[in-house]
C-alpha cells in the first residue's frame, strides 16, 4: 500500500506488522515518534502486544532481555544518550544470543544538547555483538527494519540489530512509503535456549575463562554466519516485494576512479553529487555502507577513496575510514563532517572529492587537510 | 496444622552450593523456593547468589535461574513477566536480589517495575552489605557497623527501603528473616497468590561480614528480631500486620547489646550510635504498633 510517512512512522508500521509480544521502549527525541506510534498501535488494539513504559532506557533493554529469554519478539527504540544509557544491558542482550530488534536514531552526544544527526552513538556499540544496518529512506527504513526480525531470529544468527536511521534528516521526513504484507516473510520465532521450567536452566552465571572465551567465539562465528543469512534474506525479500538491498548501495562504483563512501542519509545526497561530478567528467562513484556489523567487504581495488565521517573516535580518527583502511590496507581521503547535525549539502560531498588528498584527514568547516 | 507438615519435601537448591559457611541467604532460597513450586524464574541480579548456584555448566539450582546485570533486575522480571502472562503462563516472576542491587544500584529498575504494577515477587535478600565483593558498605548498612569501606563503623543510618516500597502501595509486603524460615515460607506463599507487585524484604545475617561464628546464623536472626532491631511483620492492601515472634518481642525487647556484642562488626561502636539506634527502635516500634492498631 503506498502512502507517505517519516522514517520514524515506517519503522512503526513494520514493527506492528513483525507482531512483537513485548515492546519496553523510553521516549527520547528524535525517536519519540516511534514509540508514540507504538503506544497507539497498542492502546487502539491495532497491535496485540504488552508495551511496557519503562522508566529509562536500561531498564526497556533489560525487559527487553527478560521477555525475549521466554521465547517471544521483542522490540524497542532509542537514540544517543538512550543507547548510551543501555550500553550495559546491550551487551548482555548479545551476549545473551536474544533477536532483540532496536531501532536507533542516529543522533549526537553531549554535552552541549544536541539533537541532531551524528553516528557517533551507535558506533559506540560497535563492539557489542549487535548487527547494524544504516538506512538512508524511510521505505529502506521500513525495509530494514521487517528484515530485521528475520536476520536476528534466524538459527544461525541469534543476535540482536540494530536499525539506524539518521536523525531528523530521515527520521522527520517524509518520504513515499510502499508497505508489504509481509505473510510468512517472518517466520515464527522458535528461541532454542527459551526459558522453560519444565527443563530447569541457569542462564548467564558464573562462567569460567575457558567457557567464557568460547562463548565470545560463539558469538563472531554467528557474526560471520550472518553473512550468507543477510543475503539470503535480502535477496528472498527482493524476490517477495521487489525491492533489492545489498550491503552497500553502489552507484557508478565499477568504472570509478575515485569512490565516495558514506552511510546514512549522507549516502543519498552523495549520488547528486556523483551525478555532477561526473557531469565534470570526474569518474566518481558512491558507496553507501549498509550494514556496519557484520562490516562486508568491500569492492574498492584500485581506486582512490574519500569517506566521510558523521561520527569521530577521539585520538584515532574517523570511524568509519578506520575500518575501511583497516580492511582494504590503503590511505583514504578522510572527511570527518556533519557531526551534530551539521549541514552538508551534495555540492559540499562533490567538493570533498575533487578536493581529494590521499592519506588525510579533513574536519569541514574547521581545518584543511591535516 | 504444623507449618512445617505443610512445607514440600521437594527441594530446589541441591547440597553443595558455593555459600559460605552459616550461609543464611542459602537457607532463605532453601524456603523460598520450596513455597514457590516448579513453576518459578528467580531473576538474579550480581549478588551473592551469582555465587551460591554454582559454576557453569553446574548449577546447585532446580528451577531456571535468570542472572541479570546488576541494576537490571526488576526491569528484566518485568519483561519476563509480561512475556509469560502475554502467552498466558502463570509461571512465578521472583526477583531474589541482594540489598545492594535493592536499596542502591537497583532501587530505579525496582521503582519502575512497582509503579506499573508489574506482576512479580521482589524479595531483598538483606545482609546489609556488599557480601559477594567482601563487604562493603551499603545503603543496608545500620549506623556504627563496620565494613571494609567504613573501617571505624558507618556513619550514616539504613535506608528505609520498606517505606520507600510502601509508598509504591503493593497489594502486599513483608518483613522476614532466615531465623525464621516458617515465616518465609507463608510470607512467600501468600505473596505468590497476589496479581500485581509484591515485595519481601528477608533480613539475612552474614558470618564472615558480621564477624561471628558460622553456627551462630540462627541466633544471629533471633537476635535481631528478639531485640526489635529487625521487625516480621507484613502489610497486605496497605494493612499492617506484625507477625507473632515480633509481636511477643514488642512487648518486651531484649537490651540491644545482646544483639550487637556477638557481633565483630559492632566491636568498638561508639556509646552514641547505640543510644541512636536505640532510640530508633524505641520509635519504629511505637510507628508500627500506632499502625497496627490504627481502624
């Protein structure tokens, strides 16, 4: 059905369609649309869950973590402070191998105040053993967010995901939005460690170091299984409905010269800028990371590569940059810019690359290259 | 009919769990667990108890245990709770969490989970102090003990968890101690019969952070009722009912130096805080008698 929607109302309307038994979420802005929406889908009995109003955010990662072990779907929403104040009960989450599905809105931290856009709040969770996908619209938002109950309860995977979206600039806009009957696209969940008093269990008590250094193991051979589960759940949900996903959205990379990497919203505004760039005769292209965790590989041989940054790790660089560095062993243009909602524009991102040098680092609007 | 007839044979804590010595708090679960039945998820924040059920892949525990982080307690119960009762299981939701994970770390997950009338049992299980990290003091700490992060006896009085509960107004609360397991087990029983939130605070005396003799564990307990320094009593609607071994200890208290000598904790508490905590018994009591008797 098409209609139009904001990023927050298209990851609402999947999450009702998902059918989730539990949602234990906190309000925080941007996100608050979520669970307003989420309190009505419930309240006007749209959605046949038990919506628990926690009193901070983690304690809703903690219920979250309580409902999930007995075997049900769970779901919740944050952003920044909110995920930050989870951090303890996201890990557990993982470590606890529970399907919890969390949309974040991407947003930054304090202090000051700041409500708008930045990635630096999820990727503080990088470490975590959450798989993390970033969308750039608000039907890849609703997209993402139906397969990603599929990802987290597969078998194979058994790990949390986490939903991004960029604050405001997807969040509070509104887009075209095609909803799905989604049907047997998300199975039922059968949970295989689904606390049972029939079978008595301890769940999470002292573990010595050897258990304990397998079970960490446990959790990156499930991080690298996801893999093959990803593409096989994006490609049966482009089969289903007809819109395909990749775990980076390419444009105009195979004969570039010089790629433009990016996630979030950043990414769409990159193909204008691509788009003039090219009209330039500049062979660029753009290549928006979709899923940060499981981190894919990337087709970057032999080409030059600027990436920009909505988020920093202080005394080391942008995060993202780091990451691709780390994998593909080359120097990279890198531009750390929008952090805090700053403005940038797609002419901005075309400036970045014909203003390209190799193995430095550029804050916008602050300093040269350095 | 005798309580104890009536209590199951059936245990739910095997022999040979990594307490302490003189363990009250295993003796607390012992009965809790007993009045509880098979149908029972304990949620264990970091406590003690991390301890007392063993190492993976052992445990000493037959019912599942849910081990959560230390703050996480009442709100993972939460979850639970309304996961359970969502697919329409009775399954018993009881949060067994140490005195830290109640009055301090925990206290905001647990006003949460009261305030929207979650349907569980929280029972604090009370030794007044961090047992599982060697003592340290708590918010559970009385006035004058000693602990190994108050070297010359604390300086500030308890926390009154129970009235800050009691302002939440749950169907039903109650005080016990390990000294009387009885006690526990009715309290327990009956609290399990309830929808909605529902609280136990159990006194537990801790040899090693007391400072007295394992085989003292017992009369530590009575003690400490005996000398109205503790008080059973149990509050069901908002009504207060001060249960029998108070009741008799009421009308006649033991000095509360019979409760505090045996104890290496107290060893060299100054004159003053004695004549406190006395007068603070002399008024809780007077509280909760005015209570009691209150239409």
């Amino acid at each position: 059905m098409r209609k139009i929607a904001t990023g927050n109302k298209a990851v609402a309307e999947a999450v009702k369609q998902a059918h989730p038994a539990v949602v234990a979420a906190y309000p925080i802005t941007p996100q608050t649309e979520i669970v307003e929406t989420m309190a009505d889908y419930v309240t006007s009995g749209q959605l046949a869950s038990r919506y628990i109003q926690v009193e901070s955010e983690h304690s809703a990662m903690a219920a979250c973590i309580g409902a999930s072990i007995t075997g049900v779907r769970t779901f919740t929403a944050t952003s920044s402070h909110g995920l930050l104040y989870m951090h303890e009960m996201t890990n557990w989450a993982a470590g606890a191998r529970l399907p919890i599905v969390m949309a974040n809105v991407n947003r930054s931290i304090g202090p000051g105040w700041n409500i708008w856009a930045e990635h630096t709040d999820a990727l503080q969770e990088r470490d975590t053993g959450w798989l993390q996908v970033y969308v750039a619209t608000v039907q890849e938002a609703y997209d993402a967010t139906l397969m990603a109950f599929v990802i987290a309860e597969h078998n194979d995977v058994l790990l949390p995901v986490m939903v991004n979206l960029d604050g405001f600039s997807l969040s509070h806009i509104m887009q075209p939005l095609d909803t799905v009957e989604p049907g047997d696209f998300i199975p039922p969940l059968h949970l295989p460690h689904a606390i049972d008093p029939k079978y008595p269990t301890s769940y999470g008590g002292l573990t010595g170091p050897n258990d304990h250094f397998r079970f960490r193991w446990d959790i990156e051979r499930s991080m690298r299984d996801s893999v093959k589960v990803i593409e096989a759940t994006q490609k049966e949900f482009a089969n289903r409905f007809g819109r395909s996903y990749g775990f980076t959205e390419d444009y105009l990379c195979e004969d570039a010269d010089v790629v433009l990497v990016s996630m979030g919203t950043f990414g769409k505004e990159a193909e204008v800028a691509i788009d003039i760039l090219r009209k330039e005769g500049i062979k660029a292209g753009s290549m928006r990371i979709r899923w940060f965790r499981p981190f894919p590989k990337l087709a970057l041989a032999g080409k030059e590569v600027v990436v920009v940054d909505r988020d920093y790790s202080f005394g080391s660089g942008g995060i993202l940059a780091h990451e691709i560095m780390a994998q593909t062993k080359k120097d990279v243009c890198s531009v750390i810019a929008g952090i805090g909602g700053q403005e940038v524009t797609y002419d901005d991102l075309a400036g970045f690359v014909r203003e390209r040098r190799m193995g430095t680092e550029f804050w916008f609007g602050v300093t040269g290259n350095v | 009919m005798d309580i104890i007839a009536e209590i199951p044979k059936e245990e739910y804590i095997k022999k040979c769990t990594s307490a302490c010595a003189g363990c009250s708090s295993s003796l607390n679960l012992r009965y809790v667990t007993k009045a509880a039945g098979p149908d029972t998820v304990l949620v264990v924040p970091a406590c003690c108890t991390s301890v007392i059920q063993g190492i993976y892949p052992n445990t000493a525990m037959n019912i599942p245990v849910y081990n959560i982080a230390f703050a996480a307690a009442a709100a993972c119960a939460s979850g639970m709770s309304n996961a359970f009762r969502q697919a329409g299981k009775k399954t018993n939701v009881i949060v067994y969490a140490g005195d830290g994970g109640t009055l301090d770390i925990g206290i905001q997950s647990m006003s949460g989970a009261f305030e929207r009338g979650t349907d569980f049992l929280y029972i604090c299980y009370d030794n007044e102090a961090y047992g599982n990290t060697g003592m340290q003091r708590s918010g559970a700490t009385p006035l004058g003990a000693r602990t190994t992060t108050t070297p010359t006896g604390k300086t500030d009085a308890k926390k009154d968890i129970d009235a800050i509960i009691a302002a939440h107004d749950p169907p039903y609360m109650a005080t016990a101690c390990s000294a009387y397991p009885q006690d526990i087990f009715k309290k327990v029983e009956k609290a399990l019969t309830f929808r909605g939130p529902t609280f136990i605070h159990i006194l537990a005396p801790c040899p090693p952070g007391w400072r007295y003799p394992t085989e003292k564990t017992i009369e530590m307990g009575k003690l400490a009722v005996k000398s109205g320094m503790w008080v059973l009593y149990e509050r069901e609607y908002g009504k207060l009912t001060i249960s029998a071994p108070s009741k008799a200890a009421m009308k006649k208290p033991i000095p509360l130096e019979e409760y505090l000598t045996p104890q290496g904790r107290f060893k060299g508490i100054e004159r003053k805080n004695v004549e406190i905590l006395k007068q603070r018994i002399t008024k809780n009591l007077q509280r909760l008698a005015a209570e009691e008797a209150a239409p």
